[in-house]
C-alpha cells in the first residue's frame, strides 16, 4: 500500500545514484522501443528549457510525440552503449547528466547505422499530471549531439 503524503516533501530527493540509474533506464527505454507514454513520467508539464537533437530544437511534450513517432517510426532496433557517463550537482537540487554513448541502430529498410553520441541532460524534482506524487526525475534540458 502506497502511503501519499500532502505535502511537497513527498517530491523524491534526487542523488547522484538515482540520476544515474535514471539515464541508464532512458536508455534502456530507446532501446525495447518502448512506447512514448512511458517517457511521461520523467516529462514536465509545459515547455522544455531546451530540448535539442542536431538539426532540431522540440518545445514541449506535444512536438516530442511528433518527432518521436517519426524518427522511431523508421528504426526497427536500437541500441545504445555508454562509453562514458558524467554526473554534476549543479545545486538548488538539479543534476546534470553528460554522457558519451555509442549507439547502433537498424532501420525498418534493413539499413545498419552507427554513430558516437554525447547526451547532456539536466533533471530536476518536481511533479507533473504523469507524476504527481514526484516519485521520478523531470528533465528540464536535454541535448543530444553526434560527435
């Protein structure tokens, strides 16, 4: 039985550890395809601070289903490998993530691609409509690029 407490301090305490296994488990999700109603947990309500892929500047919640039921709507699988994995406490309870994965993927055409990628992430508490009781981190910004 989940105990809910009507208190903000119910928001879970993010720790180095717990964003650590937060990006590995992002990761993991882009992995298994998993369908993008699973991201929304992690997702504030509203507009990003930034969220970027090369080529691509995404608002909100709204423009990321977009691109994400375009762009996976052409992999088949993928899979990402972390080469390197970075974490900062930037204080007033934000994180960032800065990690160097080395990512492969097939197309639905049967195409192999491969690229290096760094991702840098910067999660934060709070609670939003998938999440209201803040039991995961919110990503605030997120940066992917092709090194």
């Amino acid at each position: 039985m989940a105990i809910h407490s009507h208190s903000s301090d119910g928001d879970q305490k993010l720790t180095e550890e717990n964003v650590d296994a937060f990006f590995r488990n992002w990761l993991k999700m882009l992995d298994d395809n998993a369908p993008v109603e699973d991201f929304y947990k992690y997702l504030i309500d509203g507009d990003f601070e930034e969220w970027s892929y090369p080529g691509v500047e995404i608002k909100n919640r709204q423009e990321l289903e977009t691109y994400f039921k375009t762009a996976w709507g052409t992999i088949a699988k993928q899979q990402n490998k972390v080469e390197s994995l970075d974490i900062a406490d930037q204080g007033n309870g934000r994180f960032q993530v800065v990690s160097t994965v080395s990512w492969s993927a097939v197309t639905k055409d049967g195409t192999d691609v491969a690229a290096k990628l760094q991702f840098t992430v910067t999660v934060g508490s709070g609670t939003s409509k998938a999440d209201p009781d803040g039991k995961y981190p919110k990503v605030l910004r997120y940066k992917m690029i092709r090194l």
